[in-house]
C-alpha cells in the first residue's frame, strides 16, 4: 500500500485528464454526472411505476429505485471504464515504468467521485420523499468500502484480460445489462422466486444492493449473512484479481 501511496500524484493526474477529457466542449460538462441517472430514474420509474408495478410496501417505487440505481450506476461505470482503462492509456505504458495497476484505480476513483455527487442527490431525494435519516447511517461506511473493493476486483480481471482479448470490451455493454436485471435493482429481493433465490444471492452485488436499501430506506442494519457473503467474495475477488493482473502485466506492453 505504501508503494501506491507514493504514486497518489500520478492516480490524481490520471483522475484530473480523464475528467477533462471527458467533459471537454461539453455545453453541460458535469451536470451529465447528475443528469444521467436522474433520466434513468424517471424512465424506470414511468415503466414500473404505471405500466408493470413493482410492489415495494410504504416506501415510494422512484425513491426505492434511485437507492439501488445509484451504486449500480457506480458499479457499470466504473467497470466499463476501467475495462478499457489499458488500450486508452497504451502510450504512457509502453514509455513509463510505473505499476500499470494506476490504470485501471484511476478509473475507479473518476467513477466514485461521479458515484459521490449521485449519492448527494439520493439523500436529497430521501428528504424530499419524507424518510428520516438516522444513526444507522453509519453501517454506510463497510457497505463503500465493500462496495469498491468489489469493483476494483472485478476491473483488474477484466482490465487485465480486455488486452489480450478485445473482445471482452466489446460484450461487456451486454453482460452489464443482463447482470443489472440478475440483481435487485429495478426490483426487490423479496419477489424473487424460492426457485431461483439461492442462485441470484452468490451474485455479490444482490447483498450489496440489499445493504444499501436496508440502511437508506429502512434504516436497518445489512443482512449479516447476505452481506456476509459479499464482504467475503468481494475480498476474495480483489485478492484474485490483483494477483491475476500483476502476473499478466509483464506482458501488457507487448501486446499494446
């Protein structure tokens, strides 16, 4: 961890250019971060809402939506980019010798300050809709934790494996919106058939969605099991996944 403390400089840079880059002759610039979700929001919302109704007990089905949307939001956006994190950054890593894992932490980090300002509008909303905040908020802090880790695992696997096979980039639009309907986003968990409930749980992100409406909407503390499983997989997946990218980075610059 020193070692990548000493490199914060260089993830910062990094995290600035791609900002930059991003919302370069853009009219809104980072407006789109807030404007995106809230689009998706309300689409979603009209859909479930008026057309095929999601029973979701007292709390409102947009706020309900929103608690889920926004870390899922986090969770594809922060993949996807750091996915093809590498081939866009292929010139600085045949030139400069630096951990090539910056790349794809570099992303993830870009993609959590987005996650920060969406988060601000979800308490917002909380507010608006009527719904207390209380103490339990604190339970906040293992579930982002957890949250990341789970994603920085899943960016090195599939960041690391998108250079020596292009075609990962290119399929993973499809694989993220199968995976977003695989977890209780749109809906909850509890109408999820007894049938398919102990396959839809080993999907990590269905207890980190879960926790997540637990602390914001209903002020509960995590399912300790389903949240459980998570915080385990997730830690088991980012030790995996770093193994497996420092093991293939040796060959990154031959093959960029």
């Amino acid at each position: 961890m020193k070692k990548y403390w000493n490199y914060k400089e260089i993830i910062s840079e990094l995290v600035k250019r791609e900002i930059k880059a991003r919302y370069k002759q853009s009219a809104l610039g980072y407006a789109w971060v807030l404007l995106v979700p809230l689009i998706n929001l309300g689409v979603l919302s009209i859909v479930f809402s008026y057309f095929v109704r999601i029973p979701t007990g007292d709390i409102p089905y947009p706020i309900f939506l929103f608690a889920a949307l926004v870390p899922w939001t986090f969770t594809a956006n922060a993949i996807s980019y750091a996915t093809s994190s590498l081939l866009s950054n292929s010139n600085l890593i045949t030139k400069i010798g630096l951990p090539r894992e910056v790349f794809p932490i570099s992303s993830v980090v870009t993609r959590f300050i987005d996650f920060s300002l969406s988060f601000l509008v979800l308490i917002v909303l909380i507010l608006i809709f009527g719904l207390k905040l209380q103490m339990i908020f604190i339970y906040l802090v293992p579930i982002v934790l957890v949250h990341v880790i789970f994603v920085l695992g899943v960016s090195f696997i599939l960041s690391a494996i998108n250079v020596f096979y292009r075609d990962v980039e290119n399929v993973l639009g499809v694989f993220l919106t199968l995976w977003m309907y695989l977890t209780p986003v749109i809906y909850p968990l509890n109408i999820i058939p007894s049938a398919f409930s102990r396959i839809i749980v080993c999907n990590p992100m269905v207890g980190i969605i879960d926790a997540y409406r637990k602390v914001l909407l209903f002020n509960s503390p995590p399912d300790l099991k389903l949240f459980g499983y998570s915080t385990a997989s997730s830690v088991l997946i980012v030790i995996l996944g770093f193994f497996y990218f420092k093991r293939k980075s040796r060959y990154f610059a031959d093959v960029i």
